[in-house]
C-alpha cells in the first residue's frame, strides 16, 4: 500500500507507527477531509455541494432561524450525500485500530456516522450528528429515517425541525467540550485526520494535547496552521492510503 508514496513519507509512517504502537493512550481528532474518498465534499474543495451553498449563509443558526425552508434545501442535498456514503479505507483503518487496542477515542467533527459505519465505537461526535432532528419549540426528537418522506421535516406541533447538528453560532454541550479536553489533556498521542483546524473550539484540541507533552500526527492532503506550529509528524496525502499504510505499519511494528 505505502509502495506508490514518496520514500519521505514511507519512512514518515514507519516513525509515526512505532510512536503509536508504543504509546497510550492516543486519540484521533478528524474533520472532513476523512469523508472525501466517500462523496462527500469538504468546505475548503472547490467543487460540490459548498459551491452552491456557502456555508457562511446556509450552516449557520441565525440562517436556519430566519429562514428554515432555504436552509433545508442545502440539508437535503447533504442528507442525500450522507445516505448514499459508505466507510472508506480510513474509517476502516480507525475502526481497526480501536478494535486492536491502539486506539481509545475518536473526537469527530463529522455528522455524518461514517466512523461507526467504519466499525468505531468510542466516537465523540463534536458536532452531532444528523441522523436525528428535534423541534426547536417543544423539544420533541425524531429520526431523519422517519422523517425522510417529508420534504420539509416538521414536528407534531407544526415547527420545522432541525437536524441535531451543531450549526455555526450554536454552543457545544459542555459534557462534550469537558470530555474532549480531559482526552485531550491525557492523550499521548494526538492522530489529527482531515481537518484544516479553523472551526473553534475544536481547533483548540491540539494546543491542549501538545501542552500536555502529547504527539500530534497530522494526516492531511495539504499543509495546514498546524503543520508548522504544533504537528510533530506530517503525513501528506489521502487519509484512505495513509492511514491502510500506518495501521500495516503498526501491526508490524508491535509484533
Ligand atoms: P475543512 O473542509 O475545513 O478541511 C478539510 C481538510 O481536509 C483540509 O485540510 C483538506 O486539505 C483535507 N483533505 C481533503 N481531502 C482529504 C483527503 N482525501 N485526505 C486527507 N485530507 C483531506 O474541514 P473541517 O476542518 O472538518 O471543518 C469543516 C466543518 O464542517 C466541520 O465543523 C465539520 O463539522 C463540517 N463538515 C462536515 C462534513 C462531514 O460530516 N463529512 C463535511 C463538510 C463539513
Ligand atoms: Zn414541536
């Protein structure tokens, strides 16, 4: 698998695998970049679905208050995406290292499951998740698979419901902000997979894990703010090859 990658970044995985093999616990931070190889865009790709709905006017909670009909027409195009998206060799590869015990938690920045699709159990989703939506007047739950069929999801009350997803704007609950951070903090390994870091306060998650004499090995396609300032180990490329190539890695490194 890594035959095809530069030398550099070859010898680059080797380092990161015995660093991993031999440290507890790690924890992996992931953005976007991780879901890609499975359809689904990222917000700084120049193609798809941002293209056509700027996140600045569509992903934010005042845009959803004041005009929740405009804002569906992006979440059920992203719905569809996220539906038809199956794990790619990433979430396999982090679901493969969690189940061998090289792996404690993941912290997600995805809402779109892909990591327990992918076999993950111990997943923080810092953002939620879109699988379920409540009413933002009467606080009923629903599922999105119940309330597919409707084109606008709406609540037994008559309010349009909203996907829980954290939306630009809204707070994260402060049991995930506190857990992330204790990880964070105790973690002797930080994976950073697919994230170019400037969403907060999720991009803060490194600084914490650095402080605490942790390693930070970032997986990205391109460099990042972090790569030059806190990033011990950068690994350039898809995370759908450099991760099947880290885990081999690994495995061989720990036998
Ligand atoms: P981002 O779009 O800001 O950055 C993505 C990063 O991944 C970039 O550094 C990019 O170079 C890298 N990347 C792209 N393709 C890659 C690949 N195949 N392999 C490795 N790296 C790759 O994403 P972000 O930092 O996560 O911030 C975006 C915000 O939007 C997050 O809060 C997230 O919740 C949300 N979002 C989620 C999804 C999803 O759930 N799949 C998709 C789009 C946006
Ligand atoms: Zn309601």
């Amino acid at each position: 698998m890594t035959g095809q990658m530069p030398e550099e970044v070859t010898q680059r995985i080797k380092q990161a695998a015995e660093i991993i093999a031999a440290s507890h616990p790690v924890i992996a931070l992931t953005g976007a970049g991780m879901s890609v190889e499975s359809g689904i865009p990222d917000f700084r790709g120049k193609n798809g679905l941002w293209s056509r709905y700027d996140p600045g006017l569509y992903a934010t909670i005042d845009a959803f208050l004041a005009d929740p009909v405009k804002v569906w027409e992006m979440l059920r195009e992203m719905d569809d995406l996220v539906m038809k998206a199956k794990p790619n060799p990433a979430h396999i590869n982090l679901g493969i290292l969690e189940k061998k015990g090289f792996l404690q938690h993941i912290i997600t920045q995805n809402i779109d499951n892909l990591h327990q699709a992918g076999g993950a159990s111990n997943v923080i989703e810092y953002h939620g998740n879109c699988s379920t939506l409540s009413c933002l007047s009467c606080t009923r739950q629903y599922s999105m698979a119940d309330k597919r069929h409707e084109h606008l999801p709406e609540c037994d009350c008559g309010k349009i419901l909203k996907p829980n997803i954290v939306f630009f704007g809204e707070g994260l609950p402060e049991d995930t902000l506190n857990l992330s951070f204790e990880l964070a903090s105790k973690a002797r390994v930080l994976l950073v997979i697919g994230t170019s870091a400037q969403v907060s306060p999720a991009n803060t998650i490194p600084a914490v894990a650095s402080r605490n004499n942790a390693a930070i090995i970032e997986i990205n396609k391109e460099k990042t703010w972090l790569t030059e300032q806190l990033t011990d180990i950068f690994l350039e490329g898809d995370a759908g090859d450099i991760m099947s190539g880290l885990v081999e890695e690994i495995v061989k490194a720990d036998a």
